[in-house]
C-alpha cells in the first residue's frame, strides 16, 4: 500500500512540476549538476544570434533490406532500387538566428544517389543538436537531459575521479518513451561545461546513436565541433542503415560558390578523411561518371520514357513533396498520396487533402504569397477549395491585401422548409431531406494595416452565391435556386501584449441590390483566444466567443465568421482545441446569438504515456472542455481526451445537452512520415 502512494505521489510530482526528489547520492554530484544547468547562463551569451559557421555534412547510406513498400515511403524512392550503399556530401554556409531558426546556403554538393535527389531530409535535424535547449531536435521532441525543465523526466549518476572532469550518466525516471533518451556526457568540473556526449534514443521511425564533440568555450560551447550520429530505419520489412556526420567552422569558400555539384572540388574541401566503405562508393562513382564530374546531374543518363517519366517524375512525386526555390521564388506542393492529410470521423467521415505553399519577393518589402488548398469529403461525396492570394506590401505596418475564391461547407437553412409548410400547408410532402441545402462559393477581398503597435485594422467586403443543392425540388414549390449577399466587413484586432491574448471583433452588414444580393443582414463578433506555451512541451489554449445579429430581415444563411462547420478536419495542430467536434451546423446556423468557450491543456506526459508498451510510443497528450449557449436549448458541451504517436493521431470525444449524454466520436489522422 505504501508502495502505491509513494508511487503515486511521485507521479503527481512530475505532472504538476514540483519539484523533484534528490535525484544524486551526494552533495557534491548535485552541485555539479547545478553547473550544468547553468552552464549557457553563466558562461556563455545565453543565445547563438548573429553566428555563422561553415559546415560540412557527410551522410551514407547502407540499404541493408528493401521490398516493395520501401517505393511507397516518401524521398525513399531513389534507394528503392539499384545500388544498396550510397554517399552523399554538402559543404553550406549557415547564418543562425536561434538553433532551430536559421538561414543556410548550400556551396558545393556531391551525391551517388540518382539525380542527386534529397534522400531522407528529416536526418538534417540531427546536424546541429541543442543540448542546452529543452529540446535536442526541432521544436516539440528529444526531451535535452541538459535543460534543468527536463530534470524532472531523468534519473542521472555521477562519476567522478578527482580530476577535471567528470562523467554523468543519464536515462529516463519512470518510463520508456520516445520523447527521453539514455547515454552519458563528459563534463568540465570547474565550470559544468559539456565537453562530449554520447545519447541513445527514437526519432520518427528511427532508431539513433549521435556522439558529439562541443565547443571549448563561449559562444562556440553551445554548438559541437563534430557530431555523428547512426540511425537505423525499419519499417515493413525494410531495413537500412546510414551514418550523419556534420563538421563545424571548416575554411569558408568563396561567395560565388552556390550549389555547384563537384565531385573534385569536394574531394579537396573534405575536413575529414572517407573511410574505406565510403572511398570505395566515390571511387566507382567518379570511375563511371568520367570524363564529366561537374555535372548538375547524371549527364551519362541516357533519357528513358518509362524509367524517367513514369517513373522519376511522376511515381517520384506522388509520395515526395513537390518543390523548387531560385532566388525570389519558392514553391512547394504535399505528396499526391500523402497519408498525413487523410482525416476521418464518424461525424464527418474521410476527407482528404491536399497543399500548395508558394510565394514570391520582389524586394525585401514586397512579396506575393499564394497558399491553395483543396480536398474532398467522402461522405458529403463533395469537393472543397479555398484558393487565398496575399500580396504584403508594408512588413512593418503588417501590411496585407488579401483575396480569397473557394467553395464553403454545404449549408442549410430550415427557414425554407419552414415557409413551404407554412404556405402550402404542414401535411406538405418534401421528396428529399436535402431540400434546405445550399452549396456555398464565395469570395472575401480585405486589406490589413496596423494602426499601433498590437491594434491591427481590416477592412474590405465578402460576397456569397449559394447554390441548392436540390434546385427542382425548390422549383416545384416557386422558390429561387440561388440566394445572393454582399457584405462590407470590418475587423479590429489587439494583442495587448506579445505573449498575451489576441482579441478581435468583427462587424458585417449584408446590403441588397448589390451584384443580385438579396439578404439583409447585420452582424456583430467577439473572440478572444490565448495559446500560452509552457516548458517543457506543455500547452495551455483557450478560447471565448460571443456573436449576435442586431438586423435580420430573414433567416437565410446565418453563419458566423468564427463559428462554422468543418469537412475536411485536420489533426493535432489544426484547432481540435478551438472548436466544437461533434455538434451539428445547424445548430449555430440558425441561432440569433452564440456565447462559446473552449481550454485545453497539452503536455507529453499524461495518462497514456503510462501505459505498458504502447504508452512509449506516445509523444503529446491533450484534454478537452468546450461549452456553448444558443437560442432555443440547453447548454451544450464537450468533453474530449487526444494523443498523438508517430504514426496516428486520435481524439475520442463526447458530447452532452445539459446532463444528459448525446454523442460519441472518434477522429483520426495519419501521421506517418509527416517529418519527411
């Protein structure tokens, strides 16, 4: 019994943030720990802003197994056949702004894989480590050992031998999961300065080992002077091998040097040595690629319809992101099969998207942004679009027109059923349930202007043709097909300050006789929503709402700008905190006033994460509550619990009026490979 409560009350310990227990057995090796927590405080200048360093990055690849399936995973599909070892090298110039926000360059380049392609991208996430950040890579994974917010999580022993330095060593409390790691770190005594470390862990489908070898002091410490790292993939039956070595502050190279692929110039510029493997893999490289070694590509390729066509250009794509940058432009499209864009729940059923990101500088204030999306609902069997153009024309002043065409959620509205009784009677037979639904295309034009600092004002006009859905059955009782509005609109928006709330309020007028438009209407809206970051990876999100008419000549097509049905549903950062889940558009659609709420609290230790063998694999959990009050019925609210692994992301949701229970739903969506 006393075993449980102690238990227990550790594990309310970790949740909450108390502090935790002695985790060394002696006051010397919890001092030295101070040190290392403190280390970028005291030491160093805290950031790495402003740096610039020239690094040379090594990576090869052994396809030690491969099957079919291995053709279906994305930037796989060069490996997928031919060679099984493969080397690829890159000399760039990185300008650093933050460790997981800086500029980079790529000089010279050499690769043996076919048409140099980019095999694995998401190993560049192990170039440059940040072991003093509360996370070794990226932004929201690797939970560092080094960052006092995470001491929490491990269970460290020191050893020490009287000398300068001393080694600790480092594994996850309580339970296995791929957000912690293991290993071990060598550390300057006199200052907790980490001097080399050696860590084990997961990363999406990967199994690693990196080995680093730090800076020796200030600014440099922060960063390592080498780092390799072994990874091991498997998956489906495929099983390859490969090694990520990077080098830091190698010689600089001239700044004319831009993307040259030069198997000669590399073999010159390389820092370190190939091992034997790697010489033999460009030895035969260079040996078949003679007389020209300066090409972009294999220029020895002879054009083949099938292979390069049909397969390269096209079977390459339908798994890859779509992409290319020059200096002013940069496009880049999702995969055509793309299972990180599927969605489903049994409200909405399967939906399927896709995404094109795009934009264009024309100087260093001016620049043109097009982000289309489409996708399609199996179960309203329709296809949706928003096709949005930004073109930001003052950065400073957040400067911002906007023109957005694309097609709405179906939409209904039962004050047409409701007139039909009324003038032909209630005994009226309707042929068809979707008689009150409208298919809806619009378009919004609006400028953005910052009028002070944290006060934004948007002004511009919104107009609607909704389509019935069922246009003969309207026919047959005298009404129109189409319904029309136009609409001014205005937006202020205020965020007092950065870190705070942002609150907007919205004002709609419908006018009639413009461009057909026959609905008069008058709006108002007021949101506010805080998403406020806790360390490590905890996130706290919350939202409130209040929307009314002041004027309504009828109740065609009421519908809120910040409260609308979704179709096509994303997934774990697509606001399943900021919306309703499981109720019905009709609901709102036909409500004079809504006041809404919504919170939810994520972290990446939980509930789940406790669970024997499928808890490791879980990296965020999230619980939701939302409420909502409309005209006509009781409160309405739900309740919802969500978890996220590297290969699916689920909410379970229920939802109740008043007391009593009404629905319960399960939303998904593929995360597989959605880092790559």
């Amino acid at each position: 019994m006393k075993c449980h409560l102690l238990k227990t009350i550790l594990i309310l310990g970790i949740l909450t943030g108390m502090p935790s227990i002695a985790y060394t057995r002696s006051a010397a090796d919890s001092l030295l720990l101070e040190r290392i927590f403190n280390y970028r405080r005291n030491f160093t200048p805290g950031d790495i802003q402003g740096h610039t360093s020239t690094i040379y990055v090594k990576r090869n690849f052994n396809v030690w197994r491969r099957d079919v399936t291995l053709w279906a995973i994305p930037s796989m599909y060069s490996i997928a056949e031919g060679d099984r070892t493969y080397l690829s090298e890159s000399y760039q110039r990185v300008w650093f702004k933050d460790f997981n926000d800086y500029d980079s360059r790529r000089q010279a380049t050499f690769s043996t894989i076919r048409h140099n392609r980019h095999t694995m991208p998401i190993t560049q996430e192990f170039t440059i480590p940040n072991i003093y950040g509360t996370c070794l890579y990226g932004n929201d994974h690797i939970l560092s050992p080094f960052s006092r917010r995470n001491r929490h999580y491990y269970r460290y022993r020191v050893r020490q031998d009287g000398g300068e330095t001393a080694v600790v060593y480092f594994k996850p409390r309580f339970l296995r999961n791929t957000q912690l790691v293991a290993g071990e770190a060598t550390i300057h005594v006199a200052t907790g300065r980490v001097m080399t470390t050696s860590i084990d862990g997961e990363y999406d489908m990967m199994r690693f080992h990196t080995e680093t070898e730090q800076g020796e002091g200030g600014r440099e410490s922060l960063l390592p002077k080498k780092c390799k790292t072994h990874l091991v993939f498997k998956f489906m039956g495929n099983q390859v091998y490969f090694n990520h070595e990077a080098v830091y502050d190698c010689p600089p190279l001239p700044d004319s040097l831009q993307n040259v692929f030069d198997a000669a110039l590399m073999d010159s510029i390389r820092p370190t040595p190939l091992n034997d493997q790697e010489q033999r893999i460009f030895d035969h490289w260079v040996e078949t690629h003679q007389p020209d070694t300066t090409a972009k590509a294999d220029t020895t390729h002879h054009f083949n319809f099938a292979k390069d066509i049909l397969q390269d250009a096209i079977g390459d794509n339908l798994i890859s992101s779509l992409g290319f940058e020059t200096g002013r432009a940069r496009m880049k499209m999702s995969p055509i099969i793309d299972p990180s864009y599927i969605s489903y729940s049994s409200n909405h059923g399967f939906a399927y998207k896709l995404k094109l990101s795009s934009h264009y500088k024309f100087d260093n204030k001016h620049m043109l942004e097009f982000h289309p999306w489409c996708g399609y609902n199996f179960k309203y069997k329709k296809f949706y679009f928003t096709i949005p153009l930004y073109f930001n024309y003052l950065p400073e002043r957040n400067g911002q027109m906007t023109v957005i065409y694309g097609n709405g959620n179906r939409i209904g509205s039962s004050t047409i059923t409701d007139e039909i009784r009324r003038e032909f009677g209630d005994t009226v037979t309707l042929n068809d349930m979707t008689t009150d639904l409208f298919d809806d295309n619009y378009l919004t034009i609006s400028n953005n202007y910052m009028l002070t600092e944290g006060l934004d004002l948007t002004l511009g006009f919104t107009y609607h043709r909704r389509e019935a859905y069922n246009p003969d059955e309207l026919k047959r009782f005298g009404k129109p097909k189409t319904y029309k509005s136009f609409a001014p609109m205005v937006t202020l928006r205020v965020k007092p300050w950065r870190k705070g709330p942002l609150l907007s309020v919205d004002y709609e007028r419908g006018l009639t006789g413009v461009l057909g438009s026959s609905i008069d209407y008058e709006r108002w809206e007021f949101d506010g929503s805080l998403k406020y970051a806790m360390k490590p990876l905890r996130k706290f999100n919350a939202r409130l709402g209040y929307g009314f008419y002041t004027r309504k000549r009828n109740n065609y097509f009421v519908d809120y700008m910040h409260f609308r049905d979704n179709k096509l549903p994303g997934g774990w950062d697509d606001e399943w905190s900021g919306d309703f889940q499981l109720l019905d558009s009709r609901w709102y659609n036909e409500s004079s006033y809504y006041a809404r709420a919504h919170c939810s609290y994520e972290s990446p230790f939980l509930v789940g994460t406790w669970l024997p063998l499928f808890g490791r694999i879980i990296e965020k959990e999230c619980f939701y509550v939302s409420a909502l009050s409309i005209d006509k019925t009781r409160l309405y609210s739900e309740l919802g619990y969500g978890f996220s692994t590297r290969f699916v992301s689920i909410g379970l949701f229920t939802s109740f009026v008043g007391s009593e229970f009404q629905h319960f739903d399960c939303k998904f969506t593929f995360e597989l490979f959605r880092r790559w």
